[in-house]
C-alpha cells in the first residue's frame, strides 16, 4: 500500500507517470496504441472543458452531464445514454463510452468538446441556460463535420461497434 501511494504522489508531481500507467492499463485490455493516444488527448480536452465550466460557475455532476448531453446531442444527434444503448453497452452499467468509441467517434467528440470551451472562453456565459446554448454550438460545429464525413465515406460515422464487441471479434479469429 506505501509503495502504491508513493508512486501516486510520483504521479501528481509529474503527470507524465500517470499517462504512461493510464497507456500501460489500455494496452493491457488490447487497445491499439493509435486509439490509446487519442483517449488521452481527449481526455485533456474533457479536462480544459471542465475547468472552463468551473470558470463559469457551473458545478454538479447533473450540470455537466445535462451540457455533455448538449454536446452529445449536436454532435451524433444522440445524448450519452442513447449512444451507449445504440452500441449495447448495458443499461446503468459503469462502462465509459468513450472506451468504445471508434477513432472517427472519439475525434468528433473531442472536436465538439474543443469547440464549445473555445466559445465558453470567449463569450463568457453567464449561467446553465447560457452554456447550454454554447454547448449546443459548439457540438453542432462537430456534427457539421461529421455529416459531412459520413458524405464523403458514404457511411456513418457512429458506429455499433464497440471495444467489447472488437474483442469478440479479434476471439473470433483465433
């Protein structure tokens, strides 16, 4: 248990630690260090998005998760839940999503993400119902780019595959 808390005070003094455990445990489930690369870049752009809605004095998990929602929405035109149950993740489960987004999925969300804190910076919004508006924008920035996308690739870019059903996948061919 030392040895444990040690290495997490290691990781709070130099955040490169924590990356390389946070990569070591994706590799170690089997995803592709591609994808690994971009959950981590998205996560820091959940965390700038995050500490933006703290600038503007939202705060809650009900707050955040009613403008990832926004974002979700204007994107893939589906809130979290939906998308979770349009992949058959089970209903209530603690599975993130974003564990089993494709890479075209996974940059759309962090584009939506990225460009709702850029309009969250520069136009301040005021309160929930402000954010919210911002937040329907900037995701509607990224679902514009995904449909046309999807136009160019002639196929969704949501898609029903998912990190568990990869790995069905991969057992399959073994």
């Amino acid at each position: 248990m030392a040895k444990v808390g040690y290495e997490r005070i290691e990781e709070i003094e130099n955040q490169e630690l924590a990356q390389e455990r946070m990569k070591k445990l994706y590799e170690q489930k089997g995803y592709p260090a591609d994808w690994i690369d971009k959950i981590i870049r998205g996560m820091a752009i959940r965390q700038d998005l995050t500490d933006e809605r703290k600038e503007r004095n939202i705060t809650g998990q009900k707050n955040y998760a009613i403008l990832t929602a926004e974002i979700s929405k204007a994107t893939f035109g589906m809130t979290p839940s939906a998308y979770k149950k349009f992949k058959s993740i089970p209903k209530r489960s603690k599975i993130n999503l974003r564990d089993h987004m494709t890479d075209l999925e996974l940059i759309f969300t962090m584009l939506g993400e990225k460009v709702t804190t850029e309009i969250s910076k520069k136009e301040k919004p005021a309160n929930l119902l402000a954010n919210k508006k911002v937040a329907r924008r900037g995701g509607s920035v990224a679902g514009k780019a995904r449909k046309d996308t999807e136009k160019e690739l002639g196929e969704s870019v949501a898609s029903r595959k998912n990190f568990l059903f990869l790995k069905e996948e991969k057992r399959k061919l073994k």
